[in-house]
C-alpha cells in the first residue's frame, strides 16, 4: 500500500481535493492524507461543494499542520504550491517528493460563478495530475 501526504499552504482547496480524489481513485492502494504549512480553520465551502459534483465528499475534513512524524511514513511527499514546494521540512530520500503547482482558487475574485469556476478548474487540475502521479508510482512499486 502507498502512502501519499498531499501538502499546500492553508490545506483548505487542493490538497483536501487531492486527498479526496486520492481515497476515490485508489482506494485500498493508497492511504491518503494532506496537511499544511498554516493550516486554515476548515475546509473551503466552494471545494467542498466543487467535490460533491463529481461525487466526491470532503466535507468531514479537517485542515491540520504538517506533523513531521507522519511525513516520515509516507512513501511520497506531493506539493501543490510554490510555498509548500520551498517550505516543507526535508525528508530523507527514500521518500519520493513530487511538485505539481496548482493555483490556489481561493485566492480567484470576479463574480459567484468565476470564482466557482476557478475551483472546478482547479478540481479538474488537481484531478488530472494526482491520477498520473499516484498511476505512475503505483506502476513503479509493483515493477520492483
């Protein structure tokens, strides 16, 4: 079983969907988890309504900070943003780092449906790369 820590800044938009896509996608080949930097309160209301679209339900997650003994466990550590990317503490390296930036969709202003938008986008984002990333190391951890 690999297990991945999805990491950004507030862990309240992408690395909650990235943990969310996770668990759906992979199930019982994954433990996923996120974590972040400064953790916000709670989960961003748009992301966890942008989630129930594709039938995903990220509304009983908790942001959290990065706990260094957990991040030792993992088998990946994933970075969504440049701040994570830079500022996450070192792991050894057994420990498989990936950067995949995505932009942060809280931080999108225009109207109720561009900012929605720019959490789908995101969403979608997210989608795609955490499904190559995880297919690419689950590949390669069953060739060894």
């Amino acid at each position: 079983m690999m297990k991945v820590i999805f990491i950004c800044t507030g862990n309240s938009c992408r690395s909650q969907m990235a943990e969310g896509i996770a668990r759906e996608r992979f199930g019982d080949s994954v433990i996923a988890l996120s974590a972040g930097l400064r953790p916000e309160e709670n989960v961003h209301p748009l992301a966890v309504e942008v989630m129930k679209e594709i039938g995903i339900d990220i509304s009983r997650q908790k942001p959290k900070i990065i706990d260094p003994d957990i991040l030792l466990q993992m088998d990946c550590v994933v970075t969504l943003c440049g701040d994570g990317e830079e500022s996450c503490p070192a792991t050894p390296p057994s420990i498989k780092r990936v950067h995949m930036p995505v932009n942060d969709p809280s931080k999108s202003r225009g109207s109720e449906e561009e900012v929605a938008a720019a959490f789908r986008n995101a969403r979608r984002e997210v989608e795609e790369k955490v499904s190559a990333v995880i297919s690419d190391l689950l590949e390669k951890n069953n060739q060894e």
